[in-house]
C-alpha cells in the first residue's frame, strides 16, 4: 500500500532529552513537510525539503532539527532547546511544490 | 506574512442540511487553496484543490469556491451527513512550498 508512515504514534520524552519522529513515504514525491499542531489550532510549518539533500526552515524551526538523506525519509529531531515540545506533530508529502500534500497519521509528543 | 482565517470556528447543523464554510486570507498572491478534512487524534485528508487561475473545484456533495481578488474561499456541503463531522481546514499556498493554514471549522452534524 502507498502511503506515508510515522511512528510512533505517542511519545514521552523527559524534559531535557532530545527525540526523534520518523516519517517514511512510498508515493515518490519529492517534496516533504513538518508541521506541528497544537490544541484549537491549525498547522504551522516547521520544516520542509523539496529534494533529498535539501531543506529549508519553516515558520517555527527553532529548536528542531531534520534530515532528507533519502526520498522516502524525513526524520524529525525534536531537540531540548524547543521550549514548550508538547503538540501534535504530522509529516506530509507531496509531488511537487503547488501539488496536493498528502498527511501521515500524525505522532503526538508529550513531554513529561 | 499572509494570514488565514476560518469563520465560524464551530457550526452544529442537523442532517441533511446544506452548510458554507468559509476562510478568508490576507495575500491574494497565493498558487492554490486547498480544504481539508482532520478526524478527532488523526492526519489531514485532503479534499479539495483549486489553482489559482480556478474558480471553483467540485467532489461529490463538495464544492469549493475561490475568490482572489476578495481573499476569500467557501466550502459547500450539500445534504449534510453525521459521517461529514470532523474539523475542516483550509490552507493558501504561497511561494516556496508553504502552506499556511486555518484554525478550522469544527462541523458537528446531528442525525
């Protein structure tokens, strides 16, 4: 089945700890997106990259970190300099730029 | 920095009624306008797209319309269906890949 992935599905991290968020694609779409989501709200961009070996800041980078490697694979670095980590965090994907961006399923962090 | 905003922020309707959901934003220098539906705890299903140089984008009992000299978008549902409830986003599309979201409509439709 084609589609994005992201595990895990809940996460606690302590305070002071650095975490990482996977998100995995199989559609071959070049482009990928982090957005984080927090209660009542909608989505705002972290980071994304258009091509592997490429990424730029999105609206509120600060205190994250990512990597594209590999086209199938976006990884997360949620770092202990983020100040207030606990949200909702969900990966898409999409063709191109300007094409539809399709959601994973989203991993929500809690930091204890 | 283009801002988007989705009136009302919750809307209860009973079924089989047809409903408007609208979002404005504040640049008119957008690529596309994209709605999308987000069940309770889960990702974003995309529904609809329009381009720019679209008007309106049709799906089944959904229909959405662009206006971008008025910065605005609806999003009409007709015939209303409890399955239809969940919360509604919309997102503009600016230069570099960013899409820039609402705080979305949270539809409840009663059977």
């Amino acid at each position: 089945d084609g589609g994005i992935t992201q595990s895990p599905k809940y996460l606690f991290r302590k305070e002071g700890q650095n975490v990482t968020l996977s998100c995995e694609q199989n559609l071959n779409h070049d482009a990928m997106y982090w957005y984080r989501q927090d209660p009542g709200q909608g989505l705002r961009l972290i980071y994304y990259s258009q091509i592997v070996n490429d990424f730029q800041k999105g609206d509120i980078a600060e205190g994250y970190s990512v990597s594209r490697e590999k086209k199938e694979s976006f990884p997360l670095t949620v770092t202990s300099a983020q100040k207030n980590p606990t949200a909702f965090y969900l990966c898409a994907s999409s063709i191109g730029a300007a094409d539809t961006q399709y959601f994973g399923p989203g991993t929500r962090l809690t930091v204890l | 920095k283009q801002e988007v905003t989705q009136i009302p922020a919750a809307l209860s309707v009973p079924e089989g009624e047809n409903l408007v959901l609208n979002c404005s934003f504040t640049d008119s220098a957008i690529y596309n306008l994209q709605w999308f539906r987000q069940d309770p705890g889960k990702g974003l299903t995309s529904l609809l797209l329009i381009q720019s140089s679209q008007r309106e984008q049709t799906s089944g009992r959904l229909n959405a319309s662009l206006d971008k000299s008025s910065g605005r978008s609806t999003l009409y549902i007709a015939a209303s269906q409890p399955g239809d409830s969940a919360t509604y986003l919309c997102a503009s599309e600016t230069s570099g890949s960013r899409l820039t979201f609402g705080e979305g409509t949270q539809l409840t439709v009663n059977p």
